[in-house]
C-alpha cells in the first residue's frame, strides 16, 4: 500500500512487492534500523507462479547478499486482496549472527541468531544429500523436515530442546495425523514447544506438502 493514497499501487506483483518493501525500510528507518537488522521474514503471495518475479524485486533490497530468515506460502484472501503480504521481525541492537543460506541460494539466510533467540527460515523436504526433494508420501515429506531442522540446530549449538515457537505451514489439513504422530516422536520426553498450524498453503508445487520454521533459545540468552 502506498501511505501517500492509502491504496495498493498499480501493476502487478513486482509493483507490490517493490512498495511492500519500500514500506518496510521506512519503517525501519523510523526507529534507526535498516534492513540488515531484520531477523526473519515471512512472505505471503497470492500466486506462486510470481515467485521469480518476487524474488528478484526482494533481493534488491539486500544488495549485500546478507538476508533475514525467510517463510514463505502462497495464500487466498490477502487484505485489500493484495498480491503480496510481508511481515517481518528486526532486532535491537543488530548483533545478527547468521547460519548457512536458502535452498540453492535463495535470498534468505537458513537461520538467524540475535538477542538470545536463534530464528529459523521456513524448512521444506529438501535432501540435499540427494539433490532433491523428498518422495511425496507426508511421512517421509515430515522426516526429512525434521531431520533439517536438527541440523540447523546443530549448526548454531543447540537442539530440540531449546526450540520455543515453531509454525507448521502444510498444504493439506488432512495431513494433521501424521505430523503429530511424527512431532510427538520427535519431542518425545520433553515439553512441547509453542506452535501454530496453518493448513492450505501453496508453493507452486504438487509435491510440496510441509514447511517448518521455528524460534531457538540460545544458550546464556545471548547471540553468538
């Protein structure tokens, strides 16, 4: 939305994702920031099939390469019906610290750790000891999003146990089942941590069916 008019620009996604941004770096820049203080993101877009063209307008607001975490989802009914909706976290003071970068380079950072908590980009069924996704059925789909999230944990020295908050983007609603029997399993012996659900997303494609980001607690409740 331009504030100027009060009405969503012309043009079509790259237009919106352009005054998105431009929104949000004023924002920043309103309380001293900039957008090497934002931690994480999370983006939501009306048609997935505008992903490259959103991509390309995002990575221009980070001209060096250093992105925040990063969730991502196609979404029906976005406010004003909007083509891109952007909600991000930053931090004070910017101590970012930042653990390994998106699927095949994509412009966000795996993982970001400031202010004690380590935030976690959204993480799909990639293998990437096999270079591909994971086959379709849901339960191999949830362990091999499991078993990234382990290692990104393991990558900033912490575990299961120090995850607070995770939210569970799946495609299909009735895919519920098997990711609590496969989440209890994993939190076995443990208190659960916080999470929200949110069911219908769209990635653009149809083996695509989980999608897993979360906040860690960093020992000593400091970035490293």
């Amino acid at each position: 939305m331009d504030s100027a008019t009060g009405s969503l620009v012309p043009g079509g996604t790259a237009a919106q994702a352009r005054q998105a941004m431009t929104n949000i770096v004023a924002t920043l820049g309103r309380n001293g920031l900039s957008v090497r203080d934002l931690v994480q993101c999370r983006v939501f877009l009306d048609d997935m099939n505008e992903w490259a063209a959103f991509n390309q307008v995002y990575t221009s607001f980070f001209p060096d390469g250093i992105y925040p975490a990063r969730s991502a989802s196609g979404a029906d009914g976005l406010a004003l019906d909007a083509k891109v909706e952007i909600e991000c976290t930053a931090a004070f003071p910017a101590s970012p610290v930042r653990y390994g970068s998106g699927v095949a380079g994509a412009p966000y950072s795996q993982a970001v750790a400031n202010a004690g908590q380590l935030h976690i980009a959204g993480i799909v069924p990639f293998d990437s000891s096999r270079g591909r996704f994971a086959d379709s059925a849901m339960e191999a789909q949830v362990d091999q999003v499991l078993a990234n999230l382990d290692a990104v944990l393991r990558s900033a020295g912490v575990g299961r146990a120090d995850i607070v908050s995770a939210t569970v983007v799946l495609k299909d609603a009735k895919d519920k089942k098997v990711l609590d029997d496969a989440w209890s399993a994993y939190f076995a012996g443990q208190a659960y941590p916080a999470r929200t659900l949110i069911a219908g997303a769209d990635w653009g494609r149809d083996d695509l069916r989980i999608e897993i980001s979360a906040i860690a607690a960093l020992p000593g409740g400091h970035s490293r």
